[in-house]
C-alpha cells in the first residue's frame, strides 16, 4: 500500500447505513464525500421528499494517515473498501471535485448505468413495439426515452420506458 494521505477512496456500507457511517467518519476525524440527492415520492395521494443518497451504500472517505485507514474497517456501518483487483480504488480529486459541484446545485439528480444518445438507432425488445428500430430524440432524467419510429414514412415519436429498449 502506497501512501495514504490525501487520496480519496470508496468504502463499501451496509445497506441503509451511509448517514450512520458519515457521522462515524466524522468522529474519527476522517474527511469524507457523501453525495445526497433529494427524492420525490408519492403515497397515499401525499408527495413526500428524502434526501437520500447519491450512490447508496458507499461514502468517500479520505483518511489522514495509515491508522485511520485501517480505523475505518473496524467500523460496524462500513463492509469494506471498494477495491480494484487486491488495491483499494483510488478516486481522483477531480471527481471529487465535480460531485462537490454537482450536489451543490440545487436541482434534480439521477443516476443510471444505461447510456443513451441522442441519435442513437436501437431496437425495442419489449411491449407493444417489440422489435422495432428506433432513433432516441431526447434522453429523460428518469427512466424514459423520446424514440422516434419511421412508419409508413411518418415520424412518430413515443415516449418509452428505457427497459425496453436494447
């Protein structure tokens, strides 16, 4: 293990843990980076608003020293750190830097693994449209896409859940 200060890493938390886990980090004197969004949910006809994590059960942590690095896996909130191969993953300081900006902002914030293009040909798998070849117009911030269908050359544009596309 290289040196340890001033380089951020990601530890791994038990589900539902990451506030709890912080406020450990906290007390042991650890600089850490728990990203929070605010999430809208609606129940009973009532619109209800959490602020939860950016990316559940990790925290960015930044131990001072070797001691505090080790400290922070005799935690009982956190599992591990993520690693990369046998090494704990080294998170660069600009992306750091960036979701420091990112959840300063005050706006909404999702995120996806999935990795659609606007321009993008692709092929519906599921529903009512299965197999047809499409082309995404516009990107949601949610779980929809804008997919344009050339039919009977006419252009019809549909909004579609992501799941069904391929």
């Amino acid at each position: 293990m290289s040196v340890i200060a001033k380089k951020w890493y990601v530890v791994y938390t038990k589900p539902k843990s990451e506030k709890k886990a912080a406020s450990q980090l906290g007390e042991l004197g650890v600089e850490y980076l728990l990203p929070m969004k605010n999430e809208s949910r609606t129940s009973n006809d009532r619109r209800k608003t959490n602020n939860t994590p950016l990316f559940p059960s990790y925290v960015f942590v930044q131990p001072p020293d070797k001691k505090s690095y080790l400290d922070i896996l005799d935690l009982n909130t956190v599992v591990n750190y993520v690693k990369i191969g046998k090494d704990a993953a080294i998170v660069p300081q600009s992306a750091i830097d960036n979701l420091h900006i990112i959840t300063q902002q005050n706006c909404d914030i999702s995120v996806t693994s999935d990795r659609f293009e606007v321009g993008q040909d692709l092929t519906i798998v599921h529903g009512q449209f299965k197999g047809l070849q499409c082309e995404v117009v516009k990107v949601d911030k949610k779980d929809f896409v804008l997919i344009r269908l050339d039919i009977f050359k006419r252009q019809i544009l549909v909004d579609i859940p992501k799941a069904m596309l391929s």
